[in-house]
C-alpha cells in the first residue's frame, strides 16, 4: 500500500489560510497584508503616482474575502456587508481613477493636479453622504449587516465619495476618509476585525498628513499661476 505525501501549500492557498494569533485573538494575514497594500496605496495617492490604483485594487480583493468572514469559512464569522461591498466599489472606482491618472499624466507633469471641490460638487457630496447612509441602513441590515449597521452604510458611502473624489483630485477627499475613520475603528473593534481597525486608527492620522500635502502642492501651483485653482 503506498502513502502518498500531501501536497505542500502554494503561495495563494497558503496566504488564504495563514493565521497569526495575538493574545488569544485569530487575525487572517490576508487582512492585514491587504490593509498593507491599501496603505501602500494611500502613499501613492498622497504623492500622485499612477501606480496607487492597481496596488489599491489587489489589496481590496483581499480584504473583500476577509469581510465575507461567514461566506469564505474565516475564523471571524461576522459579515460586515458594507465593507465587503465597498472592496468591490473600490475595484470599480479605483479603475476609473486608474484610467483618468493615466490620461492627465499624459497631458500634464502629474497625474493629478489638486484642487478644490467647487461649492456645487461640496453640497453634492454631504447630500450623497447623508442620503446615501440613509438609503443603504435599511439594505445592509435586511441582509444581515453587523450592528450599527448606519455605521457600516457611512463606511460605505464615505468610502465610495473619497476614492471619487481622489479620482477628480479633490483636496477634501482626504477629509472624507478622516469622517469614515473615526466611525470604521469602533465598528470594526466591536466586530473583532483588529487589524483593521489598527491601520483604520493609522489612516487616520495618514490622512490628515496627506490632506496637508495635497494642499501645500495645490496651492503652489496657485502661487505660480497667479490665480486659484478652479
């Protein structure tokens, strides 16, 4: 009778399954290896390179089986619906931004050139915000969203208007996701997602520091145009 050994692991199968356990808490390395690559993102957008987009897009396609925790079998049953959905608005979005970054750097210096929302574009933006909260609450929760399930549907549209926002280069989106992180690091503490909720707390500041960065670049560039930028 022969034995035949059991097959080792690939690199894939093993980073779905790997497990890092602190202080009696099971974290998925995916998790925090897809938070890495949105991290990485992060500090591509914050210094406008072309290449946070496609970097962004692997890590939300991690981070989209990490919030399914119920449907991919995880040690954390909990699904938070709204942010899974956004992992796949950031993959929409995040191609659309890719695209338009990729055209202006072909037209200008940067692939982006920062600027402020118009006033118009800013009522647009809180109506969506709040609107959009309202509708997706009722939604999220009848399909069985972690509670406060309003928290999960702010994440989500914060989430969706900041990376469009990126995409147009507007300045304020960075202060979107300063709104999305102080309600995604309790939401995400009380669901036992640790990790994220740890570089949530560290976006956090992240993103106040970008803010500042693509103000200093925007109004540099007003300074050597004589005029503020439309």
């Amino acid at each position: 009778m022969m034995l035949e050994a059991a097959a080792a692991p690939g690199p894939i199968e093993w980073l779905f399954d790997a497990q890092l356990v602190i202080g009696g808490q099971v974290i998925l390395w995916r998790e925090i290896v897809g938070n890495l690559f949105g991290l990485a993102s992060a500090l591509g957008g914050m210094r406008r390179k072309v290449w946070a987009w496609p970097i962004g897009i692997i890590g939300n396609a991690l981070l989209f089986t990490v919030f399914m925790g119920a449907v991919f079998h995880t040690p954390n049953p909990v699904n938070l619906l709204g942010q899974a959905g956004r992992q796949l608005m950031f993959i929409g979005v995040s191609i659309y931004g890719w695209i338009q970054w990729s055209r202006h750097r072909h037209t200008s210096a940067n692939a982006v050139d920062p600027r402020w929302a118009t006033g118009r574009e800013r009522v647009l933006l809180v109506v969506a915000m709040i609107g959009g909260t309202l509708v997706l609450t009722p939604i999220f929760s009848a399909l069985g969203s972690f509670e406060p399930v309003w928290a999960d549907a702010w994440i989500f549209m914060g989430s969706l208007l900041a990376t469009w926002g990126m995409a147009k280069g507007w300045t304020e989106f960075w202060l979107i996701w300063v709104a999305v992180d102080i309600v995604g690091v309790p939401l995400l503490v009380s669901a036992g997602y640790y990790a994220s909720a740890l570089l949530y707390l560290f976006y956090g500041a992240f993103t106040l520091l970008g803010f500042f960065t693509w103000l200093r670049v925007q109004r540099r560039r007003e300074a050597a145009s004589g005029s503020p930028a439309a």
